[in-house]
C-alpha cells in the first residue's frame, strides 16, 4: 500500500508468543531493510537460529493466527472479570479506565491515600501492584492494574484485597 517507500511495518512475537523468544520483523523499502539488516548483525551478531525457525513455524502454519483467537478471548475474559470485580468492590472508592488494546487498567482513588503504603501492605497478602508514580512521578493517586497473567480466581481475591486495604487507608488518612 505504500507507493512512496516511507513506511515501515513493525511486529514482535513478545507480546503475544513469549517475551523471551526475543523474535519481531519489519518490512519497508529494500535500501532501508538493507542498511538495518546490516546495522543489526553488527550491534548483535544475529538471533537464535532455533527461536527463528520456531518463530517461522508458528508465521507459516497458521498457529499463530490460531493462537492470537485464543488469547484475544482470554485477555478478554480476564479484563472483563476485572471490570466486574472492579465494579463490585472498588465503585465507592475508586474509578477507571480502560485503555484499548492494552493489558492494563488504570485506577484512580476518589480521596488521596497513601499509595505506597498500600503497596507494601497488599503486597503482604501477595498482591502485586504497579503505582501510577512508576509511569508518571507526579500520581499519587492511581495504580495501573495488570490482568494478562492473573488467573480469574486470583483477580476477584486480589481486587477484594486492594478494595478493603485502600478503605482502610482511606479512613486511616483522613482521620
């Protein structure tokens, strides 16, 4: 589709097969695929031979199509149980957003919390959350929730935890 040779195509295999299959591909202008072909032997003396040929399998028979349905339907059962447990849970104390195309959603509190805190104590009770100040220092309020590898049984016991330690540093913090 491109006639004039200025677009460049990117994928990866590490979102969707395996992060450390360490795989991706771009397609653009021959001159430019040629100087970064030549640019990449040079910085990493190429990539496994086997995790290519894995990689090529997966592209050439259909699996990965076959598995992009697969996950597409998972990731979507796990955002969807989120927001459900999301909406159960947290409505009074919080609201979100979810992003498209992501494996996140971002929560913000209605009333300031101590966040950090809240980290340490949830995960104390082994829920793991990622701060809103780890993606923009100035948050202090919000936390990005990951569901891609939870299991649907640990979200709903993990956003339970979340919702009853951030009211109980809500009321802590504004006594």
């Amino acid at each position: 589709m491109d006639k004039e040779g200025n677009v460049l195509y990117l994928g990866t295999l590490s979102k969707t097969v395996s992060p450390g299959l360490r795989i991706g591909w771009v397609t653009g202008p021959e001159p430019v695929i040629e100087r970064l072909a030549d640019i990449k032997m040079q910085t990493d003396f190429g990539s496994s031979a086997l995790s290519q040929w894995a990689a090529a399998k997966w592209l050439a028979e259909a699996c990965y199509e076959e598995h992009l349905a697969w996950l597409r339907k998972e990731l979507k059962a796990r955002r969807d149980a989120t927001l459900r447990f999301l909406q159960r849970y947290t409505v009074d104390i919080a609201r979100w957003n979810v992003t498209t195309g992501s494996f996140y959603i971002w929560v913000t509190f209605h009333r300031p919390l101590p966040v950090r805190r809240l980290f340490n104590q949830a995960l104390t009770k082994n829920v793991l959350l990622n701060p809103g100040s780890v993606y923009d220092p100035d948050d202090r309020q919000s936390l990005r929730l990951s569901y891609s590898y939870a299991a649907l049984p640990d979200i709903g016991k993990g956003i339970k935890v979340l919702a009853e330690t951030a009211g109980q540093l809500m009321s802590e913090h504004t006594k």
